[in-house]
C-alpha cells in the first residue's frame, strides 16, 4: 500500500504527517520506528495520524519516534493544524481550529505565514527543588512530563548524559520524563536544550518542554514576564505566553512543510 505523507518542521522538532482520515491505516510500533529512523527511514522526531473526530475539526494521534504512542507534543499539534490548514480541512473559526489529543481539546490559530499559535493545558504536578543525580530539579507536566535545571553554561551541559539518566529515573517519575537544560538569557528570555523521552536522544527543540521552562523559571521568580522567548537548539524562538494563574497558556511559533513524500507498507 503507498502512503502519501508530508515532513513538517515545528522550529526544528520534526514530524511524519498523514491524512488518514480515509486510509484508516493501522501502523505497528516497528513500522513506525522504522519510518522515523534517520538515514535509513524518512527520520523524524515523532510521526503524526490526523484521523477524523466526531466533536472537533479532527483529532491529533502522535506516536514518538520509538513507535509508541506519546503524551502531548506542543510543536506536534502545531504542524498539525498547519497540516490541517494546507490539506484544506475547514476551520473551526477564523483562522482557528479546535482538535482533540489524548482526549483533550486544543485550540489552534495560523496566525502569520507559517506560525502557529496553540493553547496548551494548564500545568499540573508542579515540583521545586529536589535533588537528581547531584542537580537541583524542578518538575512540572504540561501535556508532557519534564524536569527542569538550570544553568549558567547550556553550551556544555551534559544533555545526553545526564538528561539520558534523569530521563530514565522511574523511581521518581514512574513513566520516564523530559529533562531540560535553561539558561535566563534576559528578563523576557531563555535558551533550552531538551532531551526527550521517546525519541531517547535530544532534539533541536520541544514545544511542551519550553512551556514547563518558561512557566517553571516565572514561578521561581527567574524571569518577571508574562510572555517569554524561548531559544532553542534549531536556532528558532518560540513564544510562550500565560495569565499570572497559568490556566491560560499559549505557545508560538513556525511551522512549515519540509518536503512530501510516499512510502510503501505491507
């Protein structure tokens, strides 16, 4: 069976994109893997099922690149609405579409020439200060769990070292986490590099990882704005704005097309 998919990129975060709303196509977790594995596969952070959704415009499925289902990807459900807005699926608003994932509502809005603005779930599970492998830590979930440390050297911070170990402490977080690496680069911004669970390596940037940084580094004080530029390892900036109750949360940021493609499955 050929598959038609297109390669979106989220400022940097990578994603196998498929209408299968009419293929009703049921992937295994080694055909995944093997369609996400760089230079052997299509290579990709995560692949994406767009399927359709009895309330909303449509649902978002995400599965890492490990093959398994993830938790919520922030620059995943953006480059899915862009998706959605390429393919021409009808707009829940002006400009907006409401979709579902992991059975949450989510609101997206094509907000300029490839830049995406998505509401994202307001955080939960908020940890301060304890201590991992010899760091201070911070932990909070926003649609993902991540572990957040600071630093004053991003550049030579052991992300897969010690992100690969803290990423893998299930005795403290049951179900893995992300682990993030900021630097407060200014009063409204920081620098982030992630190491993320799934993809098990780190990655040029995570949406739901530079939420928790910016919320995290706001609640202790470390920045005094409401809307934070956060740098990633890509080189891009994405925007992550919130009311001072963090029930309302927003990130921004591009999403474009890379390339498309086909691709053959038993």
């Amino acid at each position: 069976m050929e598959i038609t998919f297109s390669k979106l990129s989220g400022a940097g975060n990578d994603f196998i994109v498929i209408d299968n709303r009419n293929l009703s196509v049921k992937f295994t977790s080694e055909q995944i893997n093997t369609l996400c594995t760089r230079r052997t596969g299509i290579g990709a952070d995560g692949l994406i099922l767009i399927e359709p959704s009895s309330a909303h415009a449509f649902s978002m499925k995400y599965y890492n690149a490990d093959g398994f289902l993830g938790s919520m990807c922030g620059n995943g459900g953006r480059c899915a609405a862009y998706f959605a807005y390429t393919i021409g699926i009808p707009a829940s608003s002006v400009n907006g579409y409401v979709f579902e994932a992991n059975s949450n509502r989510y609101d997206a809005w094509i907000t300029g020439a490839e830049t995406v603005r998505l509401r994202m779930l307001a955080p939960t599970e908020f940890i301060n200060n304890r201590e991992i492998e010899g760091l201070i830590c911070h932990a909070v979930n926003t649609g993902s769990p991540h572990v957040i440390i600071f630093t004053s050297d991003l550049q030579n911070a052991s992300v897969t070292g010690t992100g690969r170990t803290i990423r893998h402490r299930t005795d403290i977080f049951p179900e893995g986490t992300n682990v993030n690496f900021i630097e407060i680069t200014a009063p409204d911004s920081l620098s982030i590099r992630t190491f993320e669970r799934g993809v098990e390596d780190e990655t040029l940037a995570c949406g739901t990882g530079s939420v928790a940084a910016a919320l995290m580094s706001h609640r202790l004080g470390k920045t005094s704005c409401t809307t934070l530029h956060v740098s990633v390892k890509s080189g891009d900036i994405l925007d992550v704005q919130f009311n001072e109750a963090m029930d309302e949360v927003f990130l921004t940021g591009p999403a474009k097309i890379v390339y498309k493609g086909s691709f053959t499955i038993e």
